[in-house]
C-alpha cells in the first residue's frame, strides 16, 4: 500500500475516530443499548451509521479530488456504493457488539469493545485495498504526500491518546472488577481521623473534664466501627448525590498521555521517566496520610495501563515517520 492510499486510510481513521469517541455523548450510547427497546436502539444504530457511512465517503472523495485531482474518477454511482458499505458494515458490528454485551460479562466487555473497534477498522481497510489500492500512481509529488502522512499520523495519534485511551482505561477497570473510581467518592482514614481530633479536642477542652481517659474511651468504640465501616467501603458516597464529577483527573491523563507521546517521539526516554517520577511523588503525598492501599493500587495500575497504550501509540508513529523519511531529532 503506497503512501497515497495511507493518507486515505490515516484520514478515514481520523474520521472513525472523531465520529465514535468524540461526536458519539454518552446520551448517544445510552439510546444505542437494546435495554431501551429493539426500535430504538434499532433507530439510534442507523442514525450513528449513517452518519459515519456519509463523512468516510465525503473524505473519500475529498482525498480523490484534493489530492489526487482525478475528477474523472468522482462519479455517483462509486458515492453510493461506498456510502452502502461503510453504513452497513458499521451499523451490522455495532449492533453485534451490542447485542453481545448483554449475553457477556465481566473482562470479557472489554475484549467486546476491543474487538468491535478493529472489526471497523479492518472494514476501512479492505474498501479503501478493493476501491483505492491503484490510485496511489496518481500522486506525482510524493515530498508533499510524505508530509501529509506525518501530520495525519500526529493527528490520529493525538486523537486516540486523548479521548479513546481514557475510555479503553475505564472500560478495564470497569470489565475487571477493580472499580473505575469515578462513582464514588472514599472517606479517607486521615479525614476521620481529623473529625475525631476536633471532637475530642473540644470535648477535653472542657473544664468540666475531670478524667480525660473516660473521655476517650468514649470515642474509641466508635472510632472503631467507623473505621471497619471505612475499610469495607460502607463509608463511600455515591458522588452524584452530593456534586457535579470533577473532570481534573482525566485532563491530567490527557496531558500526561500528550507529554509522554512527544518525548517518546523525539526519543527522550529520560523525560518520560521524569514526568512519570513527579506524578509519583504528587499522589504519594496525597496518599501517604490515608492508609489507603485501594486506592494507592488503582492509580498505578491506571498509571501503568495508560503508560502501555501511550508507548505502544509512539512507537508505532515513530517507527512509521522514520519509515517514511520524516527526520527527527533524537533528544536521548
């Protein structure tokens, strides 16, 4: 496959990309569950095709007439053709998937999405090999496509590193059982601890208080309970009932993951491993006061998790600009 017929397939992948992470809401994928109706759902699953269906075919186009300039080849009958395909290939897996996340539970939700995700890409693939493999002899300034590659590789990489990756990172903690740690909101040891110290503090600070140990084994039963409740996770507030979800974490996962992916493109493996120590430092100070090793465990495995998908991302763009011609600096 030239390096004409990549530009269309990168720029088809951009396109997946935008239509099914970032103009998909959630309210969008609520109407898509066949918990809500056959019909329905039904009725959502064509709209989300049709609409994918149309824009892949747009950008097929746009590719043949920007960059390859061959109006002969734009014709109505090849819009329709194509148009059907990527509808009805989209529209069949994505309601496939659906159906067979009802049957499936636990991990196997996760390799249901991910699976669904190279089926689409796969169906790319094969129309733009079938329709476009031959038109890459087009293409005569193959320094300006060369460069067009890099920024469409940037971009998919970019794109998937955002808002791609943190659902892929949600739907392992969520298919895992080890909790997505966005629905709940933990009342810390520490804290306690804090509310307890006030309490006590003006309870002894009372002059009428003869016997400070009486005073405090008042509270220890209680202390006590409350603790137990704490580690059995009795204590944790569902965070909808008390405010809005605080969305700070999951743009520090996008700056992460960006910042990662540049170093890691410009080979500096060194920043990367500094980047990576100063989040470790500023969690471990939150942490090291709430004796909670459930959470502790649920932002490395997140950490490490993310870590992979970025480095995996980088590489492979790495590799490819390299491939292609594209030089790059070495930081290292």
């Amino acid at each position: 496959m030239g390096h004409g017929v990549t530009v269309l397939f990168l720029l088809l992948l951009l396109v997946h990309i935008i239509f099914d992470f970032y103009l998909q809401t959630e309210e969008m994928v609520r109407e898509k569950a066949f918990d809500n109706g056959i019909g329905r759902a039904l009725k959502a699953h064509l709209f989300h095709a049709v609409m994918h269906g149309f824009f892949l075919c747009l950008s097929c186009f746009a590719f043949i007439y920007v960059l390859l300039g061959c109006t002969n080849l734009l014709n109505f009958m090849l819009f329709v053709l194509l148009f059907s395909l990527f509808t009805f290939f989209h529209f069949a897996i994505d309601v496939a998937k659906s159906i067979t996340s009802l049957k499936v539970k636990g991990f196997y939700c996760f390799a249901v999405f991910l699976f669904d995700q190279v089926l689409h890409i796969l169906t790319i693939f094969f129309v733009i090999y079938y329709f476009f493999c031959d038109y890459g002899v087009y293409i005569y300034d193959f320094n300006f496509i060369k460069y067009v590659v890099g920024v469409l590789v940037f971009a998919c990489s970019i794109a998937f590193l955002l808002k791609p990756s943190s659902i892929i990172v949600y739907l392992f903690f969520k298919s895992s059982g080890i909790g997505d740690g966005s629905e709940k909101v933990k009342i810390t040891k520490s804290k306690i601890a804090e509310l307890l110290y006030i309490v006590l503090n003006k309870e002894l600070g009372d002059s009428d208080v003869k016997d400070c140990k009486v005073a405090v084994n008042k509270y220890k039963k209680k202390a006590e309970e409350i603790v137990i409740g704490i580690s059995d996770g009795q204590a944790d507030i569902d965070i909808r009932t008390i405010s809005k979800v605080n969305n700070a974490g999951r743009f520090i996962g996008y700056l992460e993951r960006l910042i990662i992916f540049l170093f890691l493109i410009l080979g500096s493996v060194t920043a990367v491993v500094a980047v990576l120590a100063m989040k470790t430092a500023l969690r471990f100070s939150d942490l090291k006061d709430d004796n909670d090793s459930g959470k502790a465990e649920y932002i490395m495995i997140g950490t490490f998790f993310s870590l992979i998908v970025t480095v995996i991302i980088s590489v492979l763009a790495r590799m490819y600009l390299i491939e292609i011609g594209i030089k790059i600096n070495d930081f290292s």
